[in-house]
C-alpha cells in the first residue's frame, strides 16, 4: 500500500492537505504573533518619544496600546528616579509649542536627573485617561511615581474615561491590571448598566479578551509604527504618506510663539470665546442674597463622589490635578461679577480635589496674554512658567512621600 | 494544479508527505497572521476620532 499522492479527482488531491499540521500552523502561527507582540512592546520600540503627537494618536487611527505605553517608559527610568507621568488635555500635550520647546521638556530639565518626565496627555482628554491608566498599571514596577494631569473647574473625572480613550481602561480593567477600588467599581457598573446594552459589554469584553490572550493591537501597531502603517486615516490621508511607518512623521507642532501676540486672539472669535470662558462657572454657581457666588450643593455632592473614585485611595496622594485658567486676554474682559464667580469657580474645585485626596491647585492667573497662544492652550513662555510650578509641586510631593531620601516610598 | 500534480507525482513518498504536512502547516501559519491582523482591523473604530478644541 502506497502513501504516495496519486492526485486525479478532487478528492485525492485533498492528501495534500493535511488537517492537523493546518491546526498546528494556525494555533502556533497565534501564538507566535501573541509572543512577538509582547515581546517588543515590552521592550519598548518609541526610540523617539516625544509625546503623542497628531500623527501618532487616534486622530490618525493610531490607538496607543497600554503594553506599548508601559514600554516607553522602561527604557527611560531607572528604578532610582521617581517616574513623573503626564497627563491631561492638549493643554498639557503642548498643543502650540514644537517638541524643544515643550512645557515638559522644560519640566524635565528643572527637576533633574532624579527625574524621568513622560507626556503622555492626548488632546481631548480627561485626567482619569492615557496616561492616569499607565500610571496605575505601573503602581509596582514604579512605586515612586508622581501623576500630573490637568483639567477644568468640576469637569467630571469619570473613572472609565472618555471616547476615544477609554480603550485603555477598559483593557486594563478587563486584563486585572487595575487595583481594586469598590467605589470606582460602584461607577463603572452604573455607567455600564446606563450606557450599554448586555450585548454591546459582551463586545467590548470578548474583544479586550481576545486581545488579551492574542494581542493583534499590539503586534500590528508594532508593524504600523516600525514599517508599514496600512490605516486609511485623515492626518496622512494620501499616498504614499498615508502607508509610511509612523516612525517617520516627526513631532511637528506649529510654534505659537511665531505668530505676534496681536494676531492670536482673532477679534471674530471674541464672542465665541468668551461664551466659552464664562461657561466655565455660569451653570455651577448661584448668587445668594447677600451678592455672593455659592457652589450649587448637587454640583458639589455630584463633583465629591466621582473625585473620590477616580483614583484608588492609595495613589490620590501623588496625583497632582492642575486647573487650567484661561487667557487673561479674555477674563480681563469679564465683568466684575463674572470674574468674582471665575474665581470661586478655581478656589472652590481646587479644594474640593483637595477634600477628595488629591494634590491640587491652578496656573495661569498671574500669566500674560503672550503666555497662551489661544484661549487656552499656553505658548512656549507659558509653558516655561507652568513648569516651574509644576516642578515645585512635583518635588513637594516626592519630598512628601519619602521619593528623595533613599527609603522606601509610602504606598 | 496540474504543476502541483506533477511534482508531487514525481517526490518520493516520503517527500511528498513531508511537503503536503509543510504546506498545510505554513498555509496554517498564513492564515493566522492574517487572522490576527483581521482582529486588529475589527478592532479599530471605523470613523477617526476628530479633536475639536473648546
């Protein structure tokens, strides 16, 4: 009896197919892609970091993977310098500075080798997002760490985050890489009874799982930034930019700081701006009879609660929450009753952030209009002065914890 | 496939079971990686996020 093919009919031909080596080339092929991605997102591969510039964020279909978050900061701190992630807004991306001249940078420089500063803020984001999420993820690996994000006076710092960011809290909610917080737990299991249908969380969970075990976002984002980038998207829409390894789009952010003062803040937008500025406090705040702004108590109640469960108790006392005021080109033009409220406004969220746990306090009020480039994003020279705070925050706050002295850090 | 025909006919047989268990393997291999990749691409949004200061 002879083995050998002898292939007339279709059915003979199919000797040349042999299922089990099939199974074998596909389950190993999985795995093989599972442990390429884990290896060299472990590794790190951002030679270049800088910060998550437009090129290399979800605007252009790029989804940062926690793995390959947690991978640049590996390279980059050694276990004897105290970790200072980033997060936040475009504000704190440095949206109007170029990377040399990034408020970071500047951060970075003023606090000195003990120090490893990461920007990991995206534009549009909450300071529960990005880089809150690697923060905690790294809890153990970086127990001396400081988190700074910034945000406005009682926007909600929802726990789960929000679109398009999210992705990455719920990867590392469903990967178990979170601390367990029954208070957060509380709010996400009330943001997902309200917001998702039982088949939408079954997506979101199968899809992180399947992720979990075969990691396809982090080996293809791999190729994507190393070789060969195979999203259409609207940054790079054409060829054959569009298909180019992300590692080739520098870091290029327009410099406000070229443009003259008198040319930032466009006359046409006045109006539009200032709806913006004083809708930072108008829906917060009643007048009570003796003249006086007063926080609206269910603003307050509702603020407290989501504070508190932002963050796990344990890491709130090295999270530094910066409010960013606005241009004092538009808040000069607040009347005077407007301006009290503004002010109460940034008094009262600071320590109510302070009330929750947190390290907090604002910036900007004793800036120039030079020292932003819009409303709200800072120039260059705004970046200088809010680094400067920053870093002395940062230093209290690691003096606080023990970071400096040599001895273990307070959990 | 009459090319395939052909060489398999003329493989020794031992060959040619080593080559049809390479070649199911290796199309195995394939289709994983392009598994994979389809995962990722089902698992992108299908419309990009667009940054709006305010």
């Amino acid at each position: 009896m002879s083995e050998h093919p002898q292939p007339s009919t279709g059915l003979e031909r199919s000797q040349y197919f042999r299922p089990r080596a099939f199974l074998a080339g596909l389950v190993g092929g999985l795995i093989l892609c599972s442990a390429l991605a884990r290896f060299v997102s472990h590794r790190g591969y951002h030679d270049d970091f800088t910060r998550f510039h437009q090129s290399l964020s979800p605007e252009a279909q790029y989804y940062p993977t926690l793995d390959e978050m947690c991978g640049i900061v590996r390279p980059r701190c050694r276990p004897d310098q105290v970790l200072v992630i980033v997060g936040g807004n475009s504000v704190f991306n440095g949206v109007g500075q170029p990377a040399e001249k990034m408020w970071t940078v500047e951060l970075q420089r003023r606090l000195g080798d003990g120090f490893v500063v990461l920007n990991f803020a995206f534009r549009g984001a909450l300071p529960t997002d990005g880089g809150a999420v690697v923060a905690e993820v790294l809890r153990k690996e970086y127990p001396r760490q400081v988190y700074v994000a910034n945000t406005v006076p009682f926007s909600l710092p929802v726990p789960y985050g929000q679109e398009p960011y999210n992705y990455l809290f719920w990867e590392a909610s469903h990967w178990g890489r979170l601390e367990g917080f029954p208070p957060r737990d509380e709010l996400v299991a009330e943001y997902l009874d309200r917001e998702f249908t039982w088949g939408q969380r079954f997506d979101v969970w199968s899809r992180d799982w399947l992720d979990g075990a075969l990691r396809f976002r982090d080996l293809w984002n791999w190729v994507g930034y190393e070789y060969l980038f195979t999203i259409q998207n609207p940054i790079s829409p054409n060829l054959p930019q569009a298909v180019w390894a992300r590692r080739r789009f520098a870091d290029i952010e327009p410099d406000f700081e070229s443009i003259p003062v008198g040319e930032r803040f466009r006359p046409e937008y006045r109006a539009a701006e200032m709806k913006i500025v004083r809708g930072f406090s108008d829906s917060y705040y009643f007048r009570e009879r003796s003249g006086q702004w007063h926080l609206k108590p269910a603003i307050r109640s509702g603020f407290e609660r989501v504070a508190k469960a932002a963050f796990p108790d344990d890491l709130k006392g090295r999270t530094l929450i910066m409010l960013s005021r606005n241009n004092p080109y538009y808040v000069r033009l607040l009347p005077a009753d407007d301006l009290m409220r503004e002010n109460a406004a940034y008094r009262d969220a600071a320590q109510a952030w302070r009330n929750a746990g947190y390290e907090s306090t604002d910036y900007g009020s004793d800036y120039e209009a030079s020292d932003y480039g819009d409303r709200t994003h800072l120039s260059a020279s705004g970046g200088r002065r809010l680094a400067n705070k920053v870093a002395d925050k940062v230093l209290e706050i690691s003096r606080k914890r023990g970071y400096l002295q040599g001895e273990p850090p307070r959990p | 496939m009459k090319y395939l025909d052909n060489l398999m006919k003329a493989l020794p047989e031992r060959s040619a079971r080593i080559a049809s268990h390479a070649g199911s393997l290796l199309l195995g291999l394939v289709l994983a990686v392009l598994l994979h990749y389809v995962l990722y691409r089902l698992g992108l949004p299908s419309k990009p996020f667009i940054y709006v200061a305010f």
